[in-house]
C-alpha cells in the first residue's frame, strides 16, 4: 500500500502541505547543480495512506509535492497540471497555489 509522507502547517491564513512519497524521505536528489533535500523536517511530520493523502491535497491552498506518487494523484485529482511538473534525476515535484 503506498504510503504518502505529509507536514500541514498554516501559512499566513493558509494550509500549507507539504507531501511526497514516503520512500523517498531522506533522500537527496542530484541532478547538474541542482541538489533537492527530501528532509523529514519539511516532509515528514507523519505518514499517511492514499485517502487521507487526498483529503489534504483538496483542502489545502499552498502544496509542496515530490514524487511520482503524489504528483499523479494530484494530477488525477485535478489539482495539479502535467504543464507545471518539475524533474530532477527523475524524480517529478510540483508546487501549487490555489487562489
């Protein structure tokens, strides 16, 4: 069952989630110059399964995503867009506001 790693925090009146997929978690991601830190200080406050997982990509207004996972369920979800997606080392991460 794939699990999704999650931090909520309020940001200026808004939800602020950060998520990726839980295997990712402490992992460093290189690619050129580029070096992105998947730190369970910003991701990993708890794990979550696909249904909580949604909950919070629907009801938050500023998300933070890593991972093929999250970022194609939130693209399933119509919250994220194919347009927007990110890649180093192949690993996709998105980042989203709702207004």
């Amino acid at each position: 069952m794939m699990q999704f790693s999650v931090r909520v925090t309020d940001y200026q009146k808004n939800t602020m989630l950060n998520i990726c997929d839980a295997d990712l978690l402490g992992k460093n991601i290189v690619q050129d110059k580029l070096n992105m830190n998947i730190s369970k200080n910003y991701y990993g406050e708890k794990l979550v399964e696909k249904e909580e997982a949604t909950t919070l990509l629907k009801k938050s207004s500023i998300i933070n995503m890593v991972g093929k996972e999250t970022v194609s369920l939130s693209v399933k979800l119509g919250i994220g867009s194919e347009t927007g997606i990110k890649t180093i080392s192949n690993i996709p991460f998105l980042i989203i506001f709702k207004a």
